[in-house]
C-alpha cells in the first residue's frame, strides 16, 4: 500500500549530488588507508566508524531538523487534521528523511563485511549495529516530538533530566549508578535467570528489545499528538518487562527469591519513569478535569486512558513497592541494592508521588519550562541543602533516610503528599471556578 508520508519525505530529502559525493569520498579514503596506509584490520573500525557518523549522527539530526521543519512550516498541523494513520507518519518520519543516510551507512557496512574474517561474526555485529542506529533515530524523533509540543525546544530539557536523575535524586541515583556498574561487569559473560549466553547473540536480543521499545514510543508520541487515546497499558508493560530484564542478571532461583528480586528492581525502574514522564508529558488542566469527569462517571478504563502518565506510573510504582515490602529483604545483602530494597522501595515510591505531584501542580500554574525551574529549585532545597547545611537541626526530619528508616520515610512522604494534594486539590478548584466565571460572563 502506497505511504503518502513516506513518499513526500522521500521527494523532500530524496539523494543529492552532495550525498553521493561524500559517500565516495568516504569510500576512496578508506581504500587508500586499507591499501597504503594502515593494515585491513584498522580498515574495518574506519568502516565502523563511517556507519555510526551516517547512521547515528546524521540520520538522527536529519530526524529531528525534518520534523521541525514541518512544525514551523505548519504543515504537521495539516496532517494532525488528515486521515493518515500514526503508522504511516512513524515510517515516513524515520525513513524519509534519513534515507540517504542510511545508504551510506549500509555502505561502510559492506566495506566492514568485505574486510572480516569471520563472515558470520561481521553479519551479527552489522545487526547490531543498525539497531543502535535504529534506536538513535526513533529516540530523536521521540525527543523532537515532546521538545516540540511541551515547549522546550532546545537541549536544555535533556540537560535537565541528566541533573535530576544523577544529582537531585539521590533515593533513585544511589541505586542506579551502582546497579549500572554491576551489569557491565557482569556483562562479559552474561548469565540471564542462570543459563549463560553467548555474548554477540545476548546483546543482539537486547538490543532488539531497546529498538522495539524506542520505536513504540515514538509511534506512541505521534498517536499522542493527533488525538488518538493514550494507553498506559503500553508504558506499563515496558516499565514491567525492563525490571524483568536487570533482575534476570541476578535471579539464580525460581519461585519467591526471583520474585522478590523483581519487584524490588521494577519499583525503581518505575519511580524513575515516573519522573521522566511528569517531565516529557505535563498534565495540563483540562486532563485533570477529564480525568476527574470519567472517575465520578464510574468509567474507570476511560479515566485511566485520559489520566497522566505520571499518575499511572507512580500508582504501579508504589503498589510494585508494597509488593516489595511484604516479601521483605534477603539479610545477607544490604537494602541499597535495587535487587533487594524490600521497604526501601515503598518510600522511594512514595517520594516519587511527592515529588511529581508536586511538579504537577507547578504546571497548573506555569509554563513547562517555568515549572521545571521551580522544581528544580525544590529538589535542591529538599534533598541538597538540608542534608549538607542542617545536620543536626530538626530540619533532617524532612529527609529521613531511606535505608535505614524505610517506614518512617514511608510516613514522611504521605503527610508530604496529604499537603500537596490539598493545594493541588485548592488550585483545582479556584482553576475550575475561574473557568466558569468567565463561560458565564460570555454567554
């Protein structure tokens, strides 16, 4: 079937004389290196190389600047009011533009292949290699989509996730950097729910994994932005299967040992997107209100579908961490570990509903990138200097240790949250009454 996207992305960024020029160009300097310069061997990580400038860079920056270029252009408006299905837009979207980039990108890899030795080693390092293109390019056109309709339109908002992540989010950070340095180690001779992989063939599953998940979500995205329902379902069950991806590394028994090392990883995993969902997906107030409208209706599916993602998340997150709580904790590790958090996790799932609730009611009344700022400015108060320039004031009872006083962090976030709701639940209201005021006014 005929794909009108696809067809004028390809009329749009069809190959110029300046593509095939600079594809030979790459090709005549790689033969003359292989042949008078460096041996074979280094030939073959110049053509790597090649394939990931191509297919990485440019392909993705094509990705974003085409889409872009429709939304400045108006003509993204256009098709969010046409017929064509969010699938058509995915595939015209992400082939369109980054077509002659991946034309000289397949061919380094030929250049690649042709100088292996071992041709079935050289076929499943090319494999992977075009997911990590793949996932590259869905990611920026992900990004370019959410930059784009939540009012960041440049880098910054990247820059903001990589501070809060890694900096403002200790109770998230002091688990994931930890667990990220055991997983490459443990990754040369990887080991999945005890049964060992060859590593080529492990990585190529992962990463078909990761290019499926970063596809979905950009078609996801697309399907957001023409008005197509959400569904909750979707990131939920990524949320789900990543944590049964980390905990099969350290899984080495069936029944409630490898059940507890799941819920205990997939809490975290999802307190984490928790956060990266209030930020990418503002909840405006009109969702709220719609939102609201299906619950007193009794048409739960409907509320869940219109909900914000941040909401669904944080309510799986913290039902992940009671599940966690009741199986408890292996005493011989210490509750650090995102294995083995047991209440830990309970109160990280608690915090993260304080804090992106409060990041939503921010964004009732300001901008998304105002709101950002603010919430920024909380963290650092909250989980910066407190801790550094209040020790032992009675200031550290708004910081309790999560480690090791789980419960009392557990009860500390749910009076945090009880107060926020209230002026949340108040901003609702006078939002709400406002509203009415004026339709009033007009009629």
């Amino acid at each position: 079937m005929k794909n009108p996207e696809l067809t004028k992305q390809l009329w749009l960024y069809e190959v110029k004389i300046s593509t095939l020029l600079l594809i030979t160009l790459f090709a005549s300097i790689t033969w003359f290196v292989s042949e008078n310069i460096f041996s074979l061997f280094l030939t073959k990580y110049i053509a790597i190389f090649g394939f990931l400038f191509f297919g990485m860079v440019t392909g993705s920056m094509k990705i974003s600047s085409a889409f872009r270029k429709e939304v400045v252009t108006n003509t993204w408006s256009a098709q969010r009011m046409g017929s064509i299905k969010p699938s058509s837009l995915l595939l015209g979207k992400l082939l369109g533009p980054s077509l002659a980039s991946w034309g000289a990108a397949i061919f380094c890899l030929l250049i690649y292949i042709a100088h292996s030795d071992d041709l079935a080693e050289s076929l499943i390092n090319s494999a992977i290699l075009c997911l990590i293109a793949l996932t590259f390019q869905a990611t920026s056109l992900n990004k370019s989509i959410i930059q784009v309709f939540r009012e960041r339109v440049s880098s910054h908002s990247i820059i903001f996730l990589i501070i809060l992540m890694l900096f403002l989010l200790p109770h998230i950070s002091d688990v994931l950097i930890p667990t990220w340095h055991h997983l490459k180690t443990s990754y040369t001779n990887p080991v999945w729910f005890s049964i060992p992989y060859e590593k080529n063939l492990f990585t190529l599953s992962v990463l078909i994994f990761i290019a499926f998940w970063s596809v979905f979500g950009a078609y996801r995205s697309l399907s957001l932005e023409i008005d197509i329902k959400a569904t909750p379902w979707a990131y939920g069950l990524f949320i789900l299967s990543t944590g049964l991806l980390v905990a099969g590394f350290s899984a080495s028994s069936e029944g409630v040992d490898t059940l507890r090392i799941w819920a205990s990883c997939t809490s975290i995993i999802a307190g984490a997107a928790s956060y990266l969902a209030a930020i990418s997906f503002p909840s405006s107030f009109s969702q709220c209100f719609r939102t609201l409208k299906y619950l007193r209706e009794n048409q739960f599916r409907r509320a869940l579908e219109e909900a914000p993602l941040w909401l669904s998340t944080s309510v799986l997150a913290i039902t992940l961490g009671v599940f966690s709580t009741v199986i408890g904790t292996d005493p011989i590790f210490t509750n650090e570990k995102l294995t083995n958090t047991g209440p830990a996790a309970l109160a990280i799932a608690l915090l993260t509903f304080r804090d992106v609730l409060f990041l939503s009611l921010l964004q009732m009344r300001y901008s998304a990138r105002q709101s950002s700022l603010y919430f920024l400015f909380f963290l650092v108060i909250l989980n910066k200097l407190i801790p550094l320039y209040a020790t032992g004031t009675y200031l550290t009872i708004l910081t309790p240790d999560i480690f090791q006083k789980p419960l009392y962090a557990c009860g500390v976030s749910v009076i945090y949250a009880g107060l926020i709701g209230y002026m949340w639940s108040t901003t609702y209201q006078n939002t709400l009454k406002k509203i009415t005021q004026a339709t009033a006014q007009q009629s």
